[in-house]
C-alpha cells in the first residue's frame, strides 16, 4: 500500500506546526495544535488535487513535499539572518534576496521532476522518509507527555489555604487589569526619557492608590501571572522539576486552576475573562473576545511571524489579530453589564503595551517594527506610543466603570516592566529594572485608609481578601527572582541588589 499511494505531502504539510510546537513544548497546550494541523492539511488539499488531474499522483506528491522541505529550509535560513546582530548578514535576510536565491533551485527541481519518470521504490522511500520524521517528532512530544506534572503535590506545596469565609453582605464587583510589560517609573524616566505622571495623577484623581517605586516579582509573565494569583512564590517548581527543566505547564495549570479564583468562586462570585493564549480558566463563568476557530493567539502569531515571510500578510492577518483583540477587551470591559444579581471577578490580561507594536498613541494601526537590536531607538518609540494609548484607553475603562457603579474595586498592575535592552543572561543592574519596574495602581473605595504604605504583586489579591473578606492571609516578604525565558527555573535571587539600588533613589 504504501507503494501506491504518495501520502508523504500530507505529513510533511504537518512539520512546520509541530516545529514551532515543540520550539514551545512546555508552554502551548497540545490541543491547542489540533485545529492548525487540521487547517495545514486543508490548505495543502486544494494545489494537491489540482497538481493531481494535471501531472498524475506520485509527481504532484513529490513536487509539494520538495517544495515544503524547500520553505522550511527557507525558513530557517531567513529567521537566522534577518534577526542577526551584523546589518550585512541581516540584509541577505531579505526577501529581495532570499526569494530568488531558493526559488531559482526550486523551479529547476521541479521541471527535473516533472521530467522524470519516478517508480513506486521512489514514492514509497520518501513516505517511509517522512513517517520516520514524523514519528521522531510525536515521540518527543510522547517523552514529555510521559511526564507526570505532580500538580496535586504543586497543590500541597503551594499551601495558600481557602478560608472559610462568613456570606458576604455587600460583596464588590471587581475588575483586575493587567497590562502587560507596562514599565514603571524609573524605567519610563531611564530609558524612554518619558515623565509618567499626568498619568499617576489622573488615577489618583479617581481616587487610586499608586505605588510609584514598584515591582514584579517575576521579570516574565508565566511566573509572574502564575504568582500573583496564586498569592505565592513559586519557589516550590524548582523542588518538583528541577533547575534544569524548561517545562512550563505545570505552571499554566497553577495559573489556569489558580487560588484566587476559587476564593471567588467559594462566595459565589461570576469569573470573567477574556481568551489570550494558554490560558483556560478552569473556574470561569464566561470567556469574552473568542476567535470562531478558538485558536491560540501566541501559536497563531508565531506561526504566522516565523512561516510568513511577506510582512504585509502578517500584518494583514497576525498583527491585525492582535489589534482587533485588544479593541475587543477595551470596547466589552467598557460596555459590560452582569447578566445576573451575583458579584463577579473581571479577569483582563491586556497585551498592551507588549508587543507587537500595533497602536500609535492615538490608537491608529501601525506596522509593527522588527529590530534585533536590542536598543533600537524605533522599537522604543513605538512601545512609548502603545504605552500613550494605553494610558488613554485605561482612563476610558476606568471611567465607565466607575460611571456604573463607583463601589466596583478595580486592580491595575502589570506582569513585568518593558525588558527592552534586556541583557538575560548577563544582565546589568538596569536589566533588573528593566524586568521588574512594573504598574501597580489600587481603587479600594471606602477602604483607603486600610491599605499598607507599599504592596508587593505577590501580595496584591491576599490584602484585598483581609480587607473585604475578613480573611487572615499571611503578608509575604518581597522577593525579586531573576531568570531567562528560555530556562525559567534556573533562578537567581536579586532581592537584596534591587532593593538597595541607587535607581530607586
């Protein structure tokens, strides 16, 4: 059978979703692929049948899988001189140059296969080829599937009790923004030459508290997020999995399973979120702003950002994405209204001002810019106009909410600073400011006074539940932790240096 029939397209069609899967194995959910691999095949269905009525089987199978191969060779070739630190190497980056340096083979390819007479050996050769490929790459996936996350022994270790907790007479609504690598002060100041407080004053004027010298205690968002709320340090990962680990998902199901959404829910609060990446509430009401396919943002935007080599289509599509969606979470925060009598927790991840850079200060569409330079003046600029029109699109949320009902508390922080110019494996003390200088603004009416003079993240949901749910949760100790992206639990404690920089002067 596998003499007949030419079905290695078919499985080649399928390598650029599982490279860019297990490039992030730890951090994409695997049924978060199904629906592209199921999209790959689709899109490599039509050319094959065309191919088939005009050349026959076995050539039109050939020819797509070379042509496959080809792109991703492509591919790789591009992604490793466009972002390269040298402009001339950069520079052969470039379409321009790149396209017709590998079309020119290719079409000489497949005019020698369209040439050729191939015989069953050859198509059965190269379905054994990409099956053997194919199944290296799913026992990969297998070996680490195989693991056991020990999310019940994460449970113990994390050991942030439920309290039981008296009903809840005037329970508030609450609203938890969090804007993602917003930078705080000392690094709008250091580096964007960018003076923030008109904005600090405008919350104040809503009668926000502002923690001016703030930090996370995390420089990345999955430990960060997972952090605060789970109201913990995640020190107890490291004991589990070890330094050396680079599997994240026992840290998106902390996150997605976390403990301050089962406080809510145990006093009958509604969960509402909005979809972004891996995250799946397990406890949530409702999720707003879902593609209709339900794809994963980040693995769309990789995909499109790394296979798509024409800007103009990623624009079109990816970068487009990621403006429509953060004008669906502005847009249905400012218009919600509760469908029920019960109090809910509005959980809003905002990708602003992260990249990519999609927003000019005034919100208009921009093309994002790409830079491998790490201190690139355009990138900072147009991080610095996102960061405008974030502050203007955040007054507007504030303001609607408060126009409902101005009892509603609402929570502002960010995950982490901007970590532009970020040095993560041999970071200067700036770097640390970089990751961890962060947003972190508190509307608690009628409880000002309650409040303590500084707040850590980590601390952030455990003073809100003493102050409106009587609850007795224990106030932690700061701590800065520092570690790269791509080995997350090789961890360095930089809590002594940062609190006694000569920067937060």
């Amino acid at each position: 059978m596998l003499s007949k029939f030419g079905f290695h397209h078919f499985i080649f069609v399928l390598f650029p979703v599982l490279l860019i899967y297990l490039d992030n194995i730890g951090e994409v959910p695997i049924y978060d692929i199904f629906i592209p691999l199921i999209l790959s095949l689709g899109i490599i269905l039509i050319p094959w049948v065309i191919l088939t009525y005009l050349i026959g089987t076995k050539k039109s199978s050939i020819i797509i899988s070379i042509v496959i191969i080809i792109f991703l060779i492509f591919t790789y070739v591009r992604s490793i001189l466009v972002y390269h630190e040298v402009v001339e190497i950069s520079f052969v980056g470039k379409n321009i140059i790149l396209i017709p340096m590998f079309s020119i083979p290719t079409v000489f390819i497949i005019y020698y296969i369209l040439r050729r007479k191939f015989s069953s050996n050859t198509t059965q050769i190269i379905n054994v080829m990409s099956v053997a490929v194919f199944t290296f790459m799913i026992f990969q996936i297998g070996v680490l599937y195989s693991v056991d996350t020990s999310f019940d022994e994460a449970q113990n270790l994390l050991d942030v009790p439920v309290f039981e907790i008296n009903e809840l007479s005037n329970a508030p609504n609450v609203y938890f923004l969090m804007l993602d690598a917003y930078s705080g002060e000392i690094i709008l100041k250091n580096d964007f030459e960018f003076d923030n407080s008109k904005f600090y004053q405008q919350l104040e004027k809503r009668g926000f508290f502002v923690q001016k010298d703030s930090y996370s205690n995390y420089p990345n968002t999955d430990l960060s997020m997972t952090s605060i709320m789970n109201m913990n340090y995640l020190d107890f990962i490291l004991e589990i999995q070890g330094e050396e680990s680079t599997d994240l998902r026992l840290v998106h199901e902390l996150s997605n399973d976390n403990k301050v959404m089962e406080v809510f829910k145990s006093v009958g609060y509604e969960i509402y979120s909005f979809q972004r990446g891996s995250q799946n509430f397990s406890l949530g009401t409702e999720t707003f702003c879902k593609d209709n396919l339900n794809l994963n943002h980040e693995l769309t935007y990789s995909l499109l950002n790394y296979y798509i080599p024409f800007s103009e289509i990623r624009v079109n599509v990816g970068e487009q994405h990621r403006y429509d969606s953060a004008l669906c979470v502005i847009d249905t925060t400012k218009k919600f209204e509760s469908q029920t009598d019960a109090p809910f927790y509005m959980h809003m991840h905002l990708k602003l001002p992260h990249q990519p850079f999609v927003f000019d200060s005034e919100g208009n569409k921009v093309e994002n810019p790409i830079s491998s330079n790490r201190f690139d003046g355009e990138l900072k600029n147009a991080y610095l106009q996102q960061l405008i029109f974030t502050n203007k699109k955040t007054l507007e949320i504030i303001d609607e909410i408060q126009k409902r009902n101005s009892d509603d508390v609402i929570i502002i922080m960010s995950d982490h600073g901007s970590r532009l110019g970020v040095d993560w494996h041999n970071p200067s003390e700036m770097d640390y400011f970089r990751g961890f200088n962060n947003l972190h603004a508190l509307y608690f009416p009628g409880q000002e006074s309650n409040l303590p003079t500084y707040i850590a993240s980590v601390n952030t949901f455990r003073i809100f539940f003493n102050t409106y749910f009587d609850t007795n949760y224990e106030i932690l100790n700061e701590k800065f932790i520092w570690y790269s992206p791509e080995i997350p639990f090789t961890q360095n404690d930089v809590t002594e240096l940062v609190k006694s920089s000569d920067l937060r002067n």
